[in-house]
C-alpha cells in the first residue's frame, strides 16, 4: 500500500493550511472535538485532562480493536483514516500519541511521520507504527523518521495497553509541568507588572512632588523679584519727583528699610572735597552714626574695596560696627568713576541678609547714585547759566563803558576843532584848541592800545623784549611822563629811589607801563590835592615797588578782584574817573610775565591804597646797562634831514589828506592816491621814493599793491599802514615787501623818524 507522497501543496498538513484548518473546522473529520488548551486559565496541578489518541488506520477493523483495547487508558481516542485526515487533525488538536498504521491507502504512514516530525508543534509527539511487517530497511526507515516504536499487528494487547499507558502517562506530566510553568510564568509576570506599576507610580508621584516644588519656589522667586521691583520703582518715583535728592534721602532710605526689613540704616553722600557726610540714619542711636559722621572714603565707611558684605561670621563693614548690627549690606554708589554716596543697610535682629539684597541695594544705589549726578549737573549747569548771564551783564556794561569812554575824548576833540574854525586867528585860541585835541588822542590811542594789549596778553601774543633793565630810570622816566596827570589834579607826590641802579631783567617799555598805570591810578583815585608816594627799593633778592595813595581807597571786597580784568568799584552816573577796568589786569600780567608779584593794601574806603610790585632784583654787580630806550617820543624834527618823495595810498580822504598836510609842511614831495589803481598810475608815471600803503584797501588790498609797485617801482620802499598790529599782519606784509609795519593812529613823529631812516 506505499503511494507516493502527495506535494507540500497537496497535503494538508503544512503552516498555510493550518489557519484554514482552524478556520473551518467542519473538513475536519475527527469524530471527537476538544477546544485546546488555555493558557490564561489556571489549572491546578494534578488536575486530570482528556489526553487524545490519535489512531491512523485505513481498516474501521483494527480501528475497532484499538478503541476496545483502549478504552479504559484514559485516553480519547481520535480516529483517521489516512494519513491526510490524520494530519487535518493535528493541524487543530494535540495528541499524546499517534499509532500509526505504515501502509496507508494515498500518503503512506512514514511519508506522514516525515512531516509530522518537520512541523514545529508536533516535532515531539511520539508515533508508534503499526505494522504487519517485519521488514528491518522499514523498522530502520521508520526509526530514522522519529519512531518512537513499532508494533506488529495483530498487537499483543497487553503490550499496546502499556505502551500506550506509558505515553499517556508522560504526556500527563509534560502537560501538568508545561501548564505549571505557564502558570508560573503568568505570576511571575502579573508580579514583574505590579512591580513596574508600582515603581512607575512611585516615579510620577516624585516628578509630580519636585514639579511641585520648583512652582512654589518659582512664585516665591516671582513674589521677591516683584517685591524688588516695588521697592526700585518706588526709590525711581521718589526720586524723579524731587528737585532735591539729598533731602529726599532720608524718607527714601526709611522705606527701603522697612522694605528690606533691615532696620538699621546710614546714607552717605560725597561734598565737593570727595569727603563723604552722614546725610541720614536709622534704627540706630543717635551718637552710633555721629562715629561715622563725616569719613574721608568709602572705604572708611564698607571697608575694603568690598561694595556688600552680609552677615553670618563674614566681617562687618565699619558702618555696621557703628549702627550696631549684626548683618549688613552696603555699596558705594558711583557715578562718573567716583563715589558720591554709600549705603548701609542691616539688622541688629537677623544674623544675615537676605542674598537678593547686596542686588537689589545695587540697583537702588545706582537709581540714587544717576539722581544725585542730575542734582550735581543741574546745579552745574545753573551756576554756568548764572555765570554767563554774569558776563553778559558785564559784556553789556563793558560795551556801555567802552563808548562812554570813547566818546568822552571826542567831545573836546570836536570842541577843539570848532574853535579852530571859528577862532583859529587867534593865536592863544588855537594854541589851547590844539593841546587839547592833542591829549584826548594820545588817551584814546591808549585805551585801545590797553584793550589790545589784554587781548594779546590774554592769548599769549605779548612777548617781552628782555634786557638788563635799571628800574631806577624807568621808575624815574614813567614819573616824569605822569607828572602832567599829576600837576593838573593839584597832588603832591613824593618819589623816593635808590642812589645807585636796581638791575632787573625785562622789557623797558612794559615796566614803564607798570609804573605809569599805577602812579595813573593814584592820581586818578585821589581827590584833588591827594598826596602820592612812589618808592623803589630793594628787599633781599626783590626790588620792590610801592605806590601809596591817600585817595578813596577799596573796599575789601574789592581788593582780591581789582586785579581781574573789567573789575571796577562802583561809580557814579557820571563816571568821573572814568577807565574800562583793565589796567590793573594788564600791570598783574605784565608783572608776573617777569616772574614777580604785585598786590593791594587798603584800610578802606576813603583811606588810601598801596600798591606793591616786587620783581626779582639781579645782582648788585651785573654790568649796568646802557641807558634805556627812551619811554617818550622823541621831539618831533622840526625839518626832515632831506626831503623825500612820497605816495600816500589811503581811501579814507581824511587820514590821507591830514597825513599828506603833515608830511609837505615838513617839505617832503607828497603824492595821494585814494586805491591801488590810482597808486600804480602814478607810480608808473613817476617811481616814488617811498609809498606809505593802507592794507585794508578796496579792490586791490595793500598786499597786492605793494607786490604790483614792487615790479613797477623796485627801488620803492614800502611802509604799510594797518590797523591791525597782530604777529600775523606783520608776517605778511613782510612778505608782500613792506620795510615797516606802522599801526593806526600813527604818530607823526615816528613816521616821520622812519621815513628819516628808510635809505
Ligand atoms: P580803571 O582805572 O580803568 O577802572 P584799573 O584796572 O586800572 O581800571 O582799576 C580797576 C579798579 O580798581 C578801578 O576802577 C578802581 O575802582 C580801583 N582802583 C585802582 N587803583 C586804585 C587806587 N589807587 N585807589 C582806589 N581804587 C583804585
């Protein structure tokens, strides 16, 4: 009965069908169903099942016999009757056994066998074959196919029964041990569950509990960051609402302490010294802050270069020694680099701040600190306000001066003149007439020359023309150039020098003006009939000078600013004495650009003054020096040593037609020209001598006049004209060809000796 096997695909017992087998259980053809078994189900040990036989026979006959052997095993007898059926049935249900008939009609008995052992779940389940033959190639077939034994039919029934009682038997302990173990293994993991149930709970229960705390730490931090904020804010508001920051200190400080809850308190803030003052304190006894009252430095008052210190066992700043706690935080609030205030704030009832506070005192000390800088540069910038309205006011007065003074000398000069043209005839007339425009000329020359001068001394234009100087002959020069002053307001004035010279290093000139501005001063400041006393002498290594007055004296108020410039006592409407404020400026520079010292005594007003000028005295034995410069010009020539040929190039027809009288009445050869045009016409059609050139010329200035005449006229020589006397002006005619540099008002008699020395 061997057929050949039936294909993988034929059969029914491969991996595909099995679900198809299970899914429709009515092509099964076992005549007994049992469900498998459940796993999930407890089952108790011992606990007896249905074990099933599966009996595969093509003859119902020996089928028959071996139900009847069986049927008190125990075992449920399952019957196919070929071997596809068979498998059919093992595709859904278990068995403890297979008997398995080797001839089969179709797929023979170890064809069978053959895939029973290849299929995973029935790789173990024992087969016994049953056979009639005892043919040893198939007892060695079938045992290599996984036979576990073979019967030969017919079967000692004895035999089958304990074999098959045998089977049963394992196969009752396999199933009890497997399902034991599943049991077991189903504990062990509801256990292992419960476990990480349990852990996992305990997890989140943590997480939740730490999340928790960080919110609460959170709000608390959000709670003081917002308590900090009140306090700035309020500190910022106080602050921006007061015009005066120290004042408001004290109540800013107060709240900040209640605040803070550090009850004991002291600000600080810097004078204009750098020294720092208790401006307010709290909590505190009150002889407690007076210890820290006024400190040099900040460091004094925090100690170190620490800007906070706190409490618990850290060292204490000075401050809170003074206020008596027993913690403390303190900063120096700064601003511009520099410490303007300190702050200090502690407990005397908590061992330690709290850590934000070092942080928030920053902030409100930084508030404080930019407030107090606005007070400082507010009341800054309201003193330069004050100042300058200050010099405005004096600008204005000056300029009121300045024309009263002007204008003064103008009246007899206007005055001279109109009795020149009415009365010039008379001889005495004329002679008063011209004296008196005479001096108010020379006095207005001088008082711009005396503006100029503070001008250039001020701009550091003025140098000193620096010899071996006799101080005895300039002092005795500048008295005689004054003695006219002197003599017309009736004063008697004393002069006492040394017999012998007192040798100074300097600039005559500028010495003279010292000299002649002071004893200027005595007279003018005297009460007609005053008496005046000018007195030279030596004192160590000084040649001292005095000039004493009896006149209206100053007030001491007075006495420390006389010497700046502009500075006047009051006078009257009239302005009687007159003067712009500038002289003694000008004798205080002069002096000290000579390396000496000048000064002021006065017991008052109506009691007289003493000025003193010391200037370091060379020694007695330096060679004395030639006499001099002369301080007065020199007598006007009353001929010119020979007649010259001169152009005046001038567009003021005034200065040129005076200054072209004066030069032909001393018999020089005079040609005009009113501009630069005219000035080379003539020149082309007569080459001048000398050309005297105005600078500030229409059209064509003076410069390029004098460079046009110079191509024309080679031998000519140049003199300009100008109004400005500064370094530069002089550099640049120069080069533009001028010989000289006279400045307006000229005086006729130095021109008159330069063009004498023009060859
Ligand atoms: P000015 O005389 O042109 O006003 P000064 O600079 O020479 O300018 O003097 C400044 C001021 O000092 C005078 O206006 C005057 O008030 C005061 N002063 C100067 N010399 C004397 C003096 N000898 N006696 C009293 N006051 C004087």
């Amino acid at each position: 009965m061997e057929n050949s096997p039936p294909s993988p695909a034929e059969h029914p017992f491969d991996e595909r069908s099995e679900a198809s087998a299970r899914a429709s259980p009515e092509r099964n053809t076992t005549r007994e169903e049992r469900p498998r078994p459940d796993p999930e189900r407890p089952v108790a040990i011992g606990e007896p099942q249905p074990i099933d036989v599966l009996a595969v026979d093509d003859d119902p006959r020996n089928l028959e016999v071996t139900r009847a052997l069986l049927s008190r095993s125990g075992a449920r007898i399952v019957e196919a009757s070929t071997a596809e059926e068979a498998l059919r049935i093992l595709l859904t249900r278990e068995v403890a056994l297979i008997l398995l008939d080797v001839n089969l009609p179709g797929m023979s008995g170890l064809e069978m066998a053959k895939l029973v052992r290849a299929r995973e779940r029935t790789r173990h389940t024992p087969i016994i074959f049953l056979t009639a033959s005892s043919d040893v190639r198939l007892l060695e077939r079938g045992y290599a196919l996984g036979a576990v034994d073979f019967l030969t039919t017919p079967v000692p029934e004895q035999a089958l029964r304990a074999k098959v009682a045998f089977f049963i038997e394992a196969h009752r302990k396999n199933e009890v041990l497997r399902r034991n173990s599943e049991l077991l293994r189903a504990a062990h993991e509801r256990e292992l569950a419960r476990n990480v149930a349990e852990a996992r709970r305990r997890w989140e229960e943590e997480a939740l509990r730490r999340e928790m705390e960080r919110d609460r730490r959170l709000v608390e931090t959000l709670h003081k960051a917002n308590e900090r904020l009140k306090i700035l804010s309020g500190v910022r508001s106080d602050l921006l609402s007061t015009e005066n920051v120290r004042e408001r200190l004290p109540a800013i400080c107060e709240r900040v302490a209640t605040q803070l809850g550090l009850e004991r308190w002291a600000v600080h803030v810097a004078g204009p010294d750098g020294r720092l003052s208790l401006v307010a304190a709290g909590g505190a006894q009150d002889d407690a802050a007076e210890r820290v009252a006024s400190l040099d430095s900040a460091e004094a008052i925090l100690g170190g270069l620490a800007p906070w210190v706190s409490g618990r066992g850290e060292p204490l700043p000075p401050v809170a020694a003074a206020l008596g706690a027993a913690c403390c935080v303190a900063r120096p609030c700064l601003a511009g680099g520099k410490v303007i205030a300190t702050l200090a704030f502690g407990s005397a009832e908590r061992d330690a701040c709290d850590p934000d506070d070092p942080a928030t005192l920053e902030l409100v000390g930084y508030a404080i600190a930019m407030a107090l800088d606005r007070d400082r540069l507010i009341a800054e910038l309201q003193g330069r306000n004050a100042e300058l309205r200050e010099a405005d006011h004096r600008k204005d007065q000056f300029l009121a001066m300045l024309a009263h003074e002007l204008r003064n000398p103008l009246a007899p000069v206007s005055n001279a003149v109109r009795l020149l043209q009415e009365y010039g005839a008379d001889a005495r007339v004329r002679e008063r007439a011209l004296q008196a425009a005479g001096r108010q000329v020379r006095h207005m020359a001088r008082l711009v020359d005396d503006l100029l001068d503070v001008s250039r001394i001020r701009s550091g234009k003025v140098r000193l023309r620096k010899d071996v100087v006799d101080l005895v002959q300039v002092v005795r020069d500048a008295v005689q150039t004054m003695q006219e002053l002197v003599m017309s307001r009736r004063h008697a004035l004393g002069v006492s020098l040394p017999d012998g010279p007192l040798l100074v290093e300097g600039d005559t000139v500028r010495l003279a003006q010292v000299v002649e501005n002071l004893v200027a001063n005595a007279a003018k400041y005297t009460d007609p009939g005053g008496h005046l006393r000018v007195a030279l002498a030596r004192a160590g290594d000084e040649a001292v000078l005095s000039v004493q007055d009896d006149g209206i004296g100053i007030a001491p108020e007075l006495a420390t600013g006389i010497f700046e410039p502009f500075v006047q006592a009051e006078q009257g409407m009239d302005r009687s004495r007159g003067g712009l404020g500038i002289g003694l400026s000008l004798v205080k520079s002069l002096v000290e650009m000579h390396g000496g010292r000048v000064g002021v005594e006065s017991p008052g007003p109506a009691r007289g003054s003493t000025f003193t000028v010391r200037l370091p005295a060379l020694a007695a034995d330096t060679a004395v020096p030639t006499p001099a410069r002369p301080t007065s010009p020199a007598p006007p020539a009353a001929e010119p040593t020979a007649p010259r040929d001169i152009l005046i190039v001038e567009d003021i027809a005034d200065i040129r037609e005076t200054l072209g009288e004066l030069l032909r009445r001393r018999g020089h050869g005079v040609r005009e020209a009113d501009g630069g045009r005219a000035a080379l016409e003539l020149a082309r059609a007569a080459p001048p001598e000398i050309a005297l050139v105005d600078i500030g010329l229409p059209e064509i200035d003076g410069y390029e006049v004098a460079q046009r005449l110079r191509e024309i006229a080679p031998a000519t020589r140049l003199v300009a004209l100008t109004g400005y006397g500064g370094a530069e002006d002089r550099r640049r005619a120069s080069e533009a060809g001028f010989r000289a540099h006279l400045v307006k008002p000229i005086d006729i008699d130095d021109l008159i000796a330069l063009i004498d020395t023009l060859d």
